[in-house]
C-alpha cells in the first residue's frame, strides 16, 4: 500500500494512514483513544505519527477543557480531503488481493486472522 499511495501522488505512510483512517470515521477523538484503536503505544503515537502529520498539516490538536494533557486530535481541511483520495487506492489494493479468491476462502481467511489477533492481544 505504501507503494501505491507513493505512485498516487500521497505523501503518507502506512502507519499515518491508520491514524488518518480512524480519524475519517470519528473525527476530533483524544490521543490516548487514537492510539488505543490503532493499537499503539500513546507517547509512541504522539511523538512519531501525530507529531508528522500535524506538520504535513493533516490534522491539529486541541485542548477542549482545562487538563492540557487531554488534547483531542481534529483534521483539518486538507485531512479531511485527502480521504477519498487515499481510500480509493486502498480499496483498489484491497481489490486487488482478493482476486481470483473465492468469498467462502476470504471469509474463512478474515474470521480465523481476526481469531489470531484476538489470541496475540
């Protein structure tokens, strides 16, 4: 996928892609809750991925109450543009590695991954 978003012009990689893609569907969710879902270390989070895509000018923090240490992490205008972009390539990789697979195979494939994860979490 990473070479794919490179070929197509977008300047993310992999793992700013999981948080921009948790970002598209709630935006404005706290760090410790992004990382939570994109199932990172939250100093890990802040320091690598938000830090450059804050700078990339994707997305910005606020602190929306008097604790500075609960920032929420918003889009911006420019994040918020890219999604349709960037999850047409992803869903054309998607596409593209299920073909020739039968939906009995990719189901069965999906059900015992997810059972994997689970078991590693």
């Amino acid at each position: 996928m990473q070479l794919a978003f490179q070929e197509n012009g977008i300047d993310i990689t992999i793992e700013q892609w999981r948080i921009l893609f948790y970002l598209w569907k709630e935006d404005g969710i706290n760090q410790q809750e992004l990382a939570k879902r994109a199932k990172k270390e939250k100093s890990t989070m802040t320091i690598r991925q938000i830090d450059t895509l804050e700078k990339k000018g994707l997305l910005i923090r606020r602190c929306l109450d008097e604790d500075k240490r609960n920032k929420q992490i918003f889009l911006t205008k420019q994040g918020q543009a890219l999604e349709k972009e960037a999850l047409q390539v992803a869903n054309g990789i998607t596409q593209k590695s299920e073909t020739d697979i039968k939906s009995s195979d990719l189901a069965i494939f999906k059900t015992v991954l997810q059972k994997i994860i689970e078991n590693l979490e």
